[in-house]
C-alpha cells in the first residue's frame, strides 16, 4: 500500500473505532500478504453505513468529503479503490433501504455519487 493510500485510510481509522477495527480485522485475515485495495476500502464503506446514524452532520460532511477527495485523486490506484470498493459498497449496502440511500446520496459530492448512480442503475 502506497503511503498516500495508508493516509487516506488512515483518515477513516482515526475518526472511527469501528472502521479501525473492521481494517485492522481485514489486513490481519490477508497476513503476509497486503488485503486487496477493493476489499479494504468496501470494508470501509460497509462498516460506515453501519454506523451513519450515529453520526452527527459535521462528522458525515467530513467523511464523504473525504470520499470525495478520493474519487478526485489524481493517483489512479486510490481514485479506483475508492469509486470500485467504497462507493459501491455505500450502494449496495443500502439497497432496498430508500431512507438509507437518500441519507448517503445527500452526503456524497459530485464525482462519488455520479459513480453510485451509475452503480446502482447498473444492468437495469
């Protein structure tokens, strides 16, 4: 993981316990090797789901501006993990939850929900 990638992770571990123990369980589980940046950052987006209601407004515009800043990456890795394991994740996550999608796509920025949008039309 490049040190950008470890930084932008570490953003989410730092704000959030449980984030930071859904990390630490998935780069444990993949030991020696490196956890696959998808899965990781899907982890990521699976636990916040989890816990956005326990959020306060200051603390979700924080995060999914962060989301954000990621899909505007200009290293490609990042942007890639970001759009194909976290905001997919956010997507799938709420599927069948309109209450629970309408609180994450008011949240995301431009890029990350044009990529969810494209997402959760997929195959339709």
């Amino acid at each position: 993981m490049t040190k950008l990638i470890d930084d932008y992770v570490g953003v989410f571990t730092q704000r959030s316990d449980h984030i930071k123990n859904a990390v630490n369980r998935c780069v444990e589980y993949w030991l020696p090797e490196q956890a696959p940046l998808i899965l990781l950052f899907s982890t990521i987006g699976k636990v916040l789901v989890k816990q956005l209601d326990a959020l306060n407004d200051d603390e979700k515009t924080f995060l999914f501006q962060h989301i954000e800043d990621g899909m505007c990456s200009n290293e490609d890795e990042l942007a890639s993990a970001v759009a194909t394991g976290l905001v997919e994740s956010l997507v799938t996550a709420s599927d069948g939850n309109d209450e629970l999608w309408k609180d994450i796509e008011q949240h995301l920025g431009s890029e990350s929900n044009k990529h969810a949008i494209a997402w959760k039309n997929f195959g339709q």
